[in-house]
C-alpha cells in the first residue's frame, strides 16, 4: 500500500510539473518575437518577410507559433532580422534575414528554419546586434560573424563573415551586446570593453572615432553587464548605478534628471543616470530602454510614440518613469532596432512577471509582434499573451458580434462560456473590461466617442480572438 501511495504521490508531481509550464526568456526582434519556454521549446510571432520566425515559411503570425517541435533548446535571442539559438547539447543554430551572414552557416542565403552553425558542441551564450552576432564558449573565448563595415566584430577588419571567427585569444568574456553598428562587452574581471561605430559616442572613450579592436573603456572594475542600443549604450554596475553614453535625441540616455549635465544630444563618456543604487537589470531597444529595480518594479524611458514604455501614454520623456504600479517584474525585452535611410524602426517590449505565466506586451503592433492576435498598439502592458499551456489551448470562436457599426450597445456571442472581454480604442487605451461567464454578452457602448474599436477575448486556456467594430 506504501509503495502505491509512493507512485501516486510522484505521478502528482509530475503532472504539477508539466502543468506549471512558463516561459522563461523573451527577444524581441525588430517587428517580431521570440520566446524560449520551460519545456525547451521555442515560440515566435510577428513579421516574417525574411523567414524571422524560424516556422518553415514566410507567413506572418499574430499570436504565438511554435518553431519546429523539438524540446531541445536552451538559449535564444533576436536580432534586428535574424535570430540564434542554442540547443541542449551545445550546438549553435541561427534563421532569418542573412545578407550580411549574420546566420554564420557560410553563406549569405536567408533561412526561414533552423540551421546549424558548424559542429561545436561547446557554445554557451549567443548575442546579436543589427546584422552582426557574438557567441561565447564554454571555455570563455569569444566568437563574432555578419555585418562589420565600422569594425563592429572586432577582429581588427571591416569585412563580413559569415561564419564565426575568434576575436582575439583572450578567454575570459563574461558579457556581450550587439547595438546597431557597435559591440559592449565585459570581461570576467568586471572591465569595461566597446568597438565599432563611434559617431555618436556610443564607444565611451571620449572620443567619435570608430575602432575595430576592442578598447578598454575607462579603469573601473565593477561593470556587471552592458546593453547596446541603436546608437547609444548602457551599463549596469555591482554597486546598483546605471550609466550612460552615447546619442541623446530621444532622451534614451535617461539622464534628463541629472541637473549637472547640459542635456546634450550626445554624451562622448559614461554619466550616471540619476542618484539611485538600486537597479538590478537593464535592457536598451532601438531608441528607448528599461530598467528593474531591486523592488522588482519597471522603469523606462526614450522615445514612446507607439507606447512602447508601457506608462499608458505616448509621451517621450528623458529619464526613468515607472511603468505601472506593480512591483512583481522579473525581467524585460525591447526591440533590437533595425537603422535604414536615417530612421530606426523597432518599438515594441515585452516582459515576465513573478507569479505569472504570462507575457506582458507593449508598443507598436502594426506586424502582429505583440503576439495578441490582433494588429492593435498598445499604450501599456496586456499581459494575457501566451498563458499557458500554448500547446493546450483550446478552440473557441467568436460566432456572432452585432450589430456593426454601432450606436449604444454591441452584443457578443461565442463558443466559450468564460473568457476575458476587453475593448480597445484606436490608440491603445482599454475602455472596457470584464471577466465573462456566459456565451452571449451585451455592452453599453453609448458613451464612446465615434470611431474604430477593437475588442479581444481571452479564454481560460489562452486563446486569443479579436475583432474590431465602428461606433457611430
């Protein structure tokens, strides 16, 4: 009986297991998304005009796609166009846009699935700026391949590979970020590391000249990670304390509350950003970036035009603003930036929340990269993306909504008894939202402005369904 009890108490666990599922790294790309689960699988949703989302096809997805069906994989990351991708056994795969040979497979053909990169079985981190990739192995040495017109590889050149080339024989990289046209990185002994294009001052060497070796930026010790954005960079130190470089235009640079500074549209150096020591994580995107304090709570700021900070507005501000009210982030993703006819395209973000198996989407929408199953921007965090289980979702539509346009109310009718009902005006804004318990539901819509409306339905298993309607 003992040995009975046994079995069943550890075929309850196991099923607890599996159904506790969650995701646990997000990438976001310029118009798309990936996503790296707890069962080893892969996810990815958006544009897919170059084969980005690694699902066989050029078809673009709106809501969560599984890459292949394998349950092997272990890192993942976007760049602007591409991405790479690490499996279990230690083998380096990489899909997408491959004109620069940002893939590394030897050629410069896109790929719309997974293809491997040589046959090591030894890499242990991936990082991708625009059109140019970094890996690091497990014996610490560090590896480059793509684009490298301003030296963004660092191998002392400014021709492309388009397969890994060792940078220098030093092994002990501990942290790299690809940017637009330049590299960060950070060495096992907390030395600060920057090469490529320096135009803006993103290099932090106090100067604007480019550099294809990596250069040791200032004395310090005691950087713990680094973040590249588009043109400007960031970096996180142990004791707590952000620091800043590079262009300024958008207030990206985040030190607009620093009084001692002039508030230039470029720092040539590292500036802190602000007076706190409390920050314990930092993500830089195309022109805007985000922050963790050690309260768990979300901080963004830069440009927001598409609501990509995720505070409710599309107001650009110039140093950190929290997001929200909650304090229960665990970590954040903005959108490499993809730089073409002097614009920067790439404004949306996502996160993870502790006691949440969700993801948090905000930004622009406009390619379906939020991954709600709809086209619509969003001024701040929907995080009823991808509840899981994914693979178990179940099939529920909407059968009927009526009547369209609309003057005061619109009328719902769906297959699914219970779901979460929100309506969204044209800008992002969630005018309406309630948890339904019955097939057919009827709203008052009498005191929305005239205009476009979208509504989405959120069932119980994660099934996104959405619509959009006219009010007169």
């Amino acid at each position: 009986m003992k040995i009975k009890l046994i079995v069943l108490a550890l075929f309850c666990l196991i099923q607890l297991n599996v159904s506790a599922q969650t995701w646990l790294k997000l990438s976001c790309g310029t118009e798309f998304s990936v996503a790296l689960r707890s069962d080893s699988t892969l996810w990815a949703w958006g544009a897919n005009m170059n084969g980005q989302l690694g699902i066989g096809s050029l078809t673009t997805a709106v809501s969560p796609v599984q890459i292949g069906t394998e349950h092997k994989w272990k890192d993942i990351v976007a760049g602007a166009i591409h991405c790479l991708a690490i499996k279990s056994d230690g083998t380096l795969w990489a899909w997408g846009l491959n004109g620069n040979g940002q893939l590394g497979n030897g050629n410069n053909v896109n790929s719309s699935s997974p293809v491997q990169i040589g046959i090591a079985t030894n890499w242990a981190k991936i990082y991708a700026g625009q059109a140019h990739s970094f890996a690091i192995k497990t014996d610490g040495s560090l590896w480059a391949w793509g684009h490298n017109y301003y030296g963004q590889l660092g191998d002392s050149s400014n021709i492309e590979k388009n397969f890994p080339v060792q940078i220098g024989s030093e092994t002990n990289w501990k942290d790299i970020s690809g940017g637009g046209f330049h590299t960060l990185a950070i060495k096992t002994n907390g030395s600060l590391w920057a090469w490529g294009y320096n135009g803006e001052g993103e290099l932090g060497d106090s100067t604007t000249t480019n550099d294809s070796i990596p250069k040791q930026i200032g004395t310090d010790t005691n950087w713990s990670t680094v973040a590249a954005g588009t043109m400007y960079s960031l970096g996180l130190k142990a004791d707590g304390s952000i620091w800043a470089w590079g262009f300024n235009g958008n207030g990206q640079l985040g030190i607009g509350g620093n009084t001692k500074l002039s508030k230039s549209t470029m720092e040539i150096q590292p500036v802190m950003i602000g007076e706190a020591y409390d920050w314990k994580s930092i993500a830089a995107a195309s022109s805007f970036a985000f922050a963790i304090k050690n309260d768990s709570s979300l901080w963004g700021w830069g440009f927001n035009y598409y609501g990509q900070l995720g505070n409710g507005t599309s107001i650009q501000v110039d140093y950190p603003v929290k997001s929200g009210t909650e304090n229960n982030w665990k970590s954040i993703a903005a959108s490499v930036g993809f730089y073409y006819n002097s614009a920067v395209y790439g404004m949306h973000s996502m996160g993870l929340k502790y006691q949440h198996n969700g993801i948090c989407v905000s930004g622009a929408n406009y390619t379906g990269q939020l991954g709600n199953g709809s086209l619509i921007n969003m001024l701040q965090f929907d995080c009823s993306i991808g509840m899981l289980s994914v693979s178990e979702i179940t099939i529920n539509t909407v059968q009927r909504m009526y009547p369209n346009p609309a003057k005061d109310f619109i009328t719902i009718e769906t297959s699914a008894e219970e779901f979460q009902l929100s309506i969204i005006n044209s800008v992002g804004q969630t005018v309406f939202q309630q948890h339904c318990t019955s097939s057919q539901n009827t709203i008052d819509i009498q005191s929305y402005p005239q205009g476009m409306y979208y509504y989405k339905l959120v069932s119980d298993k994660g099934k996104v369904i959405s619509g959009k309607f006219v009010k007169e």
